[in-house]
C-alpha cells in the first residue's frame, strides 16, 4: 500500500512588514499562518480559481485609495446613525 505524504512545504518571500501585519490579523481571527494558506488553498480548489476577483482599479477607484490612505475627504462616523445623518438617509 502506497504511503500519501500528509503535509507539504510552501516557501514565499514576503514583505517583512506586510508579513507581520497579515499575520496579526490571522492572529485576530483565530488563524495560525499555516491555517490560513490552507484555508486559501481549499477555496481556490473549490472555485477553481482565485476566491477574490483580480481588477485593476479605474481611475475613480484608485484615487478613492489614495486619498483614503492619505486620510483624505474622510467623513468619521460615531455609529450607524451618526453615518445615516450625515449621509441624509
């Protein structure tokens, strides 16, 4: 009877930074780093394909980011609320 191999090894380079932040929000969802790229690999089988859609953002879309990173046109909400008051809802 043949052997099955019960785990593989994945290697990646990532970002030191965007490594440590990934994984902190793994950490909040219960997930360890291994849990995760499981969980990813399971639903790219599942769909067969990536389980987000891949875009590259218009114009409007991409200086939504930019002016979002930059802290720009933000409105700060306190709650729902607050956020349908001051979006006149």
């Amino acid at each position: 009877m043949a052997t099955i191999t019960k785990t593989a090894t994945v290697r990646a380079r990532i970002e030191p930074g965007l490594k440590t932040d990934v994984e902190n929000l793994f950490k909040t969802l219960g997930l360890s780093t291994t849990e995760a790229i499981n969980l990813f690999y399971r639903q790219v089988k599942l769909r067969k394909g990536l389980p987000f859609s891949v875009v590259i953002p218009n114009k409007t879309t991409e200086k939504a980011f930019i002016d979002t990173d930059a802290e720009r046109g933000l409105i700060r909400c306190e709650d729902a609320d607050d956020m349908f008051e001051k979006l006149g809802i």
